[in-house]
C-alpha cells in the first residue's frame, strides 16, 4: 500500500485506510478512485497528488521520538501538560494522547499554560510540563516561563521547531528558539538527533531540579516522528538528593551565636514553608518570635502565639520595629527582595538551600543547607533557651495591629471597601483551601487584612506579574481536585487571563474566582500618588464579569453592597461548576 500527498494541503490519502470522510473503503488504490474523488482537506483533484513514501504514525512496532520522550516524563513522575497544539508539535500531542499516564489540559492562551505549570511546581514540588509549537506558541510562553524563573520554580518546557531551522527571512512559524529561550532557562537545548532524546531529556529534568528553575527543550516536526530502535537509545538517569546538611563545625557556630542572643527573631521566608513543624519547634526551644515574609504568609495561622505577622511592605509597623531591635535575626530561606527589606546592618544568622543567596550583611553566619535538615540538626543539639519572653513580644506587635485591622473593616461603605471583603472572605475561606492571589491592589489588601488559618497560597513573587491568579488556582484544582480552589484577583489581572475560563468550565474545576473590581489599575494609581505624579492611564472599561461567566457556562454572581458578599461566597462554596463573584469595590486605598 503506498501514501499520496496533496500539493495543495499536505493532506495524505492512505491506500491501506482508504477514506472514511468520503466513503472510499480500506485497501483502494489511489489509482482506483473515481475522477470526481477530491481532496477531503482542500478540494484539489486527483492530478494535484503526488505519491510519496510512507514515513506516517502507527507503520510500525518501534516507537518514535514523541513516545519515546513522553514514556521518560512518566518514568520521572511528569503526567500534567498544559498547552496549545499545533503544526509543529503533532507529534508530540500524539504522543500524550497515547499514554495512559499522561494527561493534557488544553489551554486558550499558552502565557495561561505557563503560569499553571509555574504555580503546579510551586503548590506540589511535582513538574508539570507546557506544550506548544514553534514561533508564536514559544514567544507566548515566555511571561509564565520567566515567573517560574524569578521564583525558583521548577517547570519543563517542550516545544515543537519547524523542519529546516534558521533558514533565514520568510521560514513559517520559525525563530531561534535556542536563542529565545536562553536567557530564562537554566537548561536549554535542541534534539537534531533522535539518538540523543532520553539523554537531553535526563539533563533537562536534573537541571530543572538542582538548578530550580526553567529547562525547554525544542524538537523539530521531522524528528519527532522518527522511529527509534529503543537499543540505540542511552538509558535513563537517575534523580539525587538535595537534602545538604552543613558540616557539625558550623552548625555548632549557629548554636552558639543563639546561645549568646537575648532577643532573637525568626524570619521565615519561602524556602522554610514546607517546614512549619520544624519552625514552630525551632522558635518554641529557642523562644524567638516568628515573622514571615509575604510569599510565605500562612506558614503559621495568624493566630498563634509565636507568630508576629509580615516583615515588608504588607506587613505591620511592629514587626518592622522588632526587626531593627533584635539582637540576632535569624533568616529560613529568604530572598532578601526589596519588597521585604531585611535590615542587612544587624547580625544574622543565615540559612539558604541557595548557596548564591548566602552572606548578606556584613555581621552574618551562613549556613548551607536544606531548610528542614538545618533545623533537625540545631534541634537536636540546642538546649531549651533560659527565657520565655517571646509570647510577650508577639502580642505588643500583635495587639494594635488587629485593632487597626479590625476597625478597617468595620467600615461599611459602598461601593465596598478591600479589609472589608478580606474580613469575610478569612471567616468563610476553609482551612484546607488553596488560594491563588493576582499582583495588584487586589494582593496587597490580602497580604495586609486577609488572615491564614491553615490554607494555602500561591503567587506570583519576584517577576509580580498581572494574570498569574486565575491559571494559578487551574493547577491548583488540577493538583488538590478534592480541596476547594479560590482565586483573590482584580479586574486588571483576570481581565489579562480571563479567556481561560472557559478551559475551567471544560474540564469541570469547580473554583471560586473573587474579582476586586475597581474599575482601575488600582496599584499604579498608588504608584503615581507616591511619586507625585496625577493620575493618568488608569482608569478601566469592564465588561460584567459575572454574565461573562454564564456566557462560558460557569455561574456569575454580581456583589454590589457589603452584606450580600457572605451569602454570595456561601452560595458559591455550593456550586459545583466554576464561579465568578464581581465584587464593586473601591479603587482608593484609604478614604
């Protein structure tokens, strides 16, 4: 049986397959078709083909390059893949269609696809994969990409490349990939040749894990449908441990500079979030009070006893003042951002899973080391501190920061003031929630109002990039399917990923979708006011978000007065469909 290809489409009739669209039956010779037979793609005759060798999925038992990558990402644990298909990644998507392990969540826009695996890595420690075609499919990865970058996240990226590469002005769908690509990866390469897939591939997935950050990998739409003799194949790696531990001499110096510290504070940044036993521990036998940067805001609820509240911009005006007037400030995997502003002229002791990040200040103990690790080990070799005072101090940074809180919101306005909606939405908000929060006003008052009780959060922190709450809370219900899902964003950010809502309401997600709408770039409007500038370039045109919700069929819920916020989150929790509540909300920061 031979293949003949249309000059016009690329369609391929197969002799073997015949053609089902026109009811012409298996084994028909092109020969044997009726004149009047047309190309069922593009209507061209049976003079415009041309017979070509069969080169085609499904003609053989050896597997080609796609399966043979895709069946390596299930061996490491890789099942999600968040994309586009497209021309140049068939091969690929075949190749995920046919794994029973694998599963593919078809996105609207691939920036959307981005910031889901970006947030997936951050939510789970798992990798999941964006899938997309060469060109524009790539390029439109690249916000999403550089989120995972900024935050230290783990993320894959598998794109197609067209056939002959770099060909110069006038290639279809062609860019340099290698070359766009490399300033966010920290692995970056192209298979040329189908012998290598499985040992690019291992180096891809070491890189994305050691280095925490982005690995892309692109394949040419020729090489992805080679076939591949699974013996000339180089054989799978293996995946080590990261758990570092300092030597006994240092960690013995960080027991003795405690030791030594009468007021010692705890500042627990991202890299400490996973180890919230540990830290509570860690801040009971040393009696230091815990603060926490924003990205690692619910590491404690905010009503325990040793924990103080934010350090940074969100954050009170206590835990700033306890800040400057430790004697020892002890950081758990902080970043040291800008946004945070740890005080670098105190001493500290310094404990990072990033080498590179080690030695801030001028009076600092570093130690190398997995957060967890570090702290077992001081744990098991510090003695109970001779103080207990740290209950004390919490409460004094505590006690006028909720009073302050709390009479903002006690304000009952219209259109509705932000600590208000933050009010209800931390008594209502179950524990074992995830919550995926935008960049805008819409975080800030979250940061600052919302209060933690066992949930967890996700966010955009270093890059702070518009749109990245709504994909966040699609991996987060792809991730926990069994926990509610709520996403805190404002009109600006959804307004930037919105069209994935529909990809919500495809793969049945139920999820709550909180929109602070202010009619306004809320954020950039303080930004001017603190720079003196009048406010300019801010103001939005909205449509209504709720009936926008319905349109894609989800549900919508329009919030015009504070008392039918509560009922209409309630209302919400009982849906079992994706669910828009459009909150009127006020663009000033304080009246």
């Amino acid at each position: 049986m031979t293949l003949w290809k249309c000059k016009i489409c690329s369609y391929i009739y197969d002799e073997k397959k015949g053609d089902p669209s026109t009811d012409i039956p298996p084994d028909t010779p092109f020969s044997s078709l009726p004149d009047s037979w047309r190309c069922p793609v593009c209507k061209a005759d049976k003079t415009l083909f041309e017979e070509i060798r069969d080169t085609g999925p499904g003609t053989s038992t050896l597997q080609t390059v796609s399966e043979v990558l895709i069946t390596n990402l299930v061996h490491f644990g890789i099942t999600e893949y968040f994309g586009v298909p497209g021309t140049s990644s068939l091969g690929i998507i075949d190749a995920i269609r046919k794994n029973d392990k694998a599963k593919f969540t078809l996105f609207r826009h691939e920036e959307n696809a981005a910031m889901a695996a970006s947030a997936y890595n951050k939510l789970t420690g798992k990798i999941a994969a964006c899938v997309t075609i060469a060109g524009p499919g790539a390029t439109n990865l690249a916000t999403g990409l550089y989120d995972a970058k900024e935050d230290r996240a783990s993320v894959l990226s598998i794109n197609g490349q067209v056939e002959m590469q770099y060909a110069g002005p006038g290639g279809f769908q062609e860019i340099d990939q290698d070359a766009f690509f490399r300033p966010v990866t920290v692995f970056n390469n192209t298979i040329y040749d189908e012998k290598m897939v499985v040992k690019i591939l291992t180096m891809a997935i070491l890189h994305a894990i050691v280095r925490k950050g982005v690995a892309q990998i692109s394949i040419p739409n020729d090489i992805q449908k080679l076939e591949i003799d699974p013996e000339k194949i180089e054989g799978q790696g293996v995946i080590p441990s990261l758990m570092v531990r300092p030597d006994s001499g240092t960690i013995q110096k960080a027991i003795d500079l405690i030791s030594t510290s009468s007021s010692p504070v705890i500042l627990a940044g991202w890299g400490a979030y996973s180890y919230s036993d540990l830290v509570e521990s860690f801040a009971e036998r040393i009696d230091a009070p815990v603060l926490s940067t924003f990205r690692a805001k619910g590491i404690f609820p905010d009503d325990h006893p040793m924990y103080a509240g934010i350090l940074g911009t969100v954050g009170s005006f206590g835990a700033r003042t306890m800040v400057e007037q430790t004697d020892l400030l002890i950081t758990l995997g902080v970043g040291f951002s800008k946004m945070t502003g740890v005080p670098e002229n105190i001493r500290i002791l310094q404990i990072d899973y990033d080498p590179l990040r080690l030695g801030k200040g001028k009076d600092t103990l570093p130690l190398y080391g997995d957060i967890g690790e570090v702290l077992s080990e001081i744990l098991s070799k510090i003695p109970q501190s001779g103080h207990s005072n740290a209950k004390k101090r919490v409460n004094t940074v505590k006690a006028p920061w909720e009073k302050i809180r709390k009479e903002e919101a006690e304000d009952l306005s219209i259109p509705i003031r932000p600590p208000y909606i933050m009010e209800v939405l931390s008594k209502i908000i179950p524990s074992d929630a995830i919550i995926s929060i935008d960049v805008g006003e819409n975080g800030w008052w979250f940061g600052r109002n919302f209060r933690m009780n066992g949930q967890k959060f996700i966010m955009s922190g270093y890059l702070a990039t518009m749109g990245f709450g709504f994909p966040g809370a699609i991996a987060g219900k792809i991730a926990y399917p069994e926990k509610p899902v709520f996403c805190i964003t404002g009109d600006g950010g959804f307004a930037m990923a919105m069209g994935d809502f529909i990809t919500a309401v495809k793969y049945n997600l139920p999820m709550i979708i909180i929109i602070l709408n202010n009619h306004e770039l809320g954020m950039i409007r303080v930004e001017q006011q603190v720079e003196k500038y009048p406010n300019f370039a801010t103001k939005l045109l909205n449509p209504d978000f709720a009936l926008y919700a319905k349109a894609c069929g989800g549900e919508g819920i329009r919030v015009m007065k504070p008392e039918e916020l509560e009922p209409a989150v309630n209302q919400a929790m009982n849906l079992k469909c994706p669910v828009i509540i459009d909150v009127m909300t006020d663009p000033r920061r304080f009246p």
